[in-house]
C-alpha cells in the first residue's frame, strides 16, 4: 500500500473525529454550557477503529497505544447515557469484534517485529526520542479520556468537564511537534485544526462555571 493510500485511511478516521468535535461544539453553543451528544461517542468508536488500522499501516506505536487506551471509555459513557443497548446491534458487532479481531490478527497472521517499535531504524524511521515524544503526547491527549470517564463515573452521567479540554489542548500541542517531526500531515491537520474547538470549550466551559 502506498503512502497517500495510508494517509486516506488516517484522513477519514480525522473526518470522522473532525465531525464529533462539530457536533459537540455545535450543542454546546446552543445550550451555552458543555454538552455531549451520544452520536459524540458512537463517531469516536468507528474512528478509532480507522485510526488504529491508519497506525499500524504507519507501524506507528504511539497512534495504536492512543486508541487502544480510550476504547472501553467510549463504551462505557454510551453505558452512562443509556444508549448502549438500544444502539443498533451491528455496531455493536463491529465494536466488539474488531479488538477481538486485531488480537488474533496480531498473534497469528501479522508479521510484526516490535522492537521496530523503539529503534531508529530506515524501516519505519522514527528515532527513540521522537518516539518518546509521541507516546507522551498520545498519553496526554488520550489520558483526557480517563480524566473524563473518572469525572463522568463521580457525576453518575457522561460529560466533558473544562479540564478535559484543557489536557486537549496541552496534548494536541506536543502531537502537532510530533507530526512536525514525523512529516505526519494527517496528525498536524487534526490537531491544528482541532485546538481551535478546544480552546472554545474551554472558553465555554469556564463561562458557564461564572
């Protein structure tokens, strides 16, 4: 598979995120307070399964390990809304399956040699530095998720509380040196274009606490 083939991939798992940020922003500038659609997390679950496959194309670690982090979270605040079983069941099909799948994928058929992972090596390009700096940026950025669902399981309902848009921001900004750095285009146009939302959450989110 070719470079802008693997790139359309991570493209459309952006779009799909892209769209739940819409979504959410849109709501909220309605309501004038932070709020989050169920369609928010249904969007996020199809793009992460998009985005992973877009990562193991890249034999990018840091972008697997993000989407491996948040998954369950996704899951459960669609548990937290109560929207979860009415959901249609092939989506849940395809939700459940694919981590199913990708662990037998990854034990019996994928030829995967990970210390590739962790080294400077022309196979995948990534220095051991840049790399940490990438799983650092993915932990932040994802770890907003286990911010969330932690405020979300203390509230008893599914919500985006202003941190968790603030640990958007900060992470985004180490990501977008990252895909700098990685000639990533598909990291540096979601997040570039992504922080802006963010930083009006926070604006909204900080409002509305006044």
């Amino acid at each position: 598979m070719n470079d802008w083939m693997i790139y359309a991939v991570g493209f459309v798992a952006q779009f799909i995120f892209a769209s739940r940020i819409i979504l959410q922003w849109l709501k909220s500038e309605k309501a004038k307070q932070l709020e989050t659609p169920s369609a928010f997390w249904k969007l996020s679950l199809i793009a992460a399964i998009i985005f992973f496959i877009y990562g193991y194309l890249r034999k990018d670690f840091s972008i697997m390990l993000g989407q491996v982090i948040i998954y369950y979270v996704f899951i459960r605040n669609l548990q937290l809304q109560k929207e979860w079983k009415p959901t249609n069941i092939l989506f849940k099909i395809v939700v459940i399956g694919f981590p199913l799948f990708a662990i037998f994928y990854g034990i019996f058929w994928a030829n995967i040699n990970f210390s590739l992972l962790f080294s400077q090596q022309e196979e995948n390009g990534i220095a051991t530095w840049l790399m940490a700096i990438g799983v650092i940026g993915q932990i932040i950025y994802t770890g907003r998720f286990l911010y969330q669902w932690y405020y979300s399981e203390q509230e008893k309902e599914s919500g985006l509380p202003t941190n968790f848009w603030i640990l958007s921001v900060v992470g985004s900004a180490i990501l977008i040196y990252y895909a700098v750095m990685r000639e990533d285009p598909v990291l540096f146009a979601a997040h570039a274009g992504g922080s802006i939302i963010y930083i009006r959450n926070i604006y909204i989110g900080l409002k509305a606490e006044k």
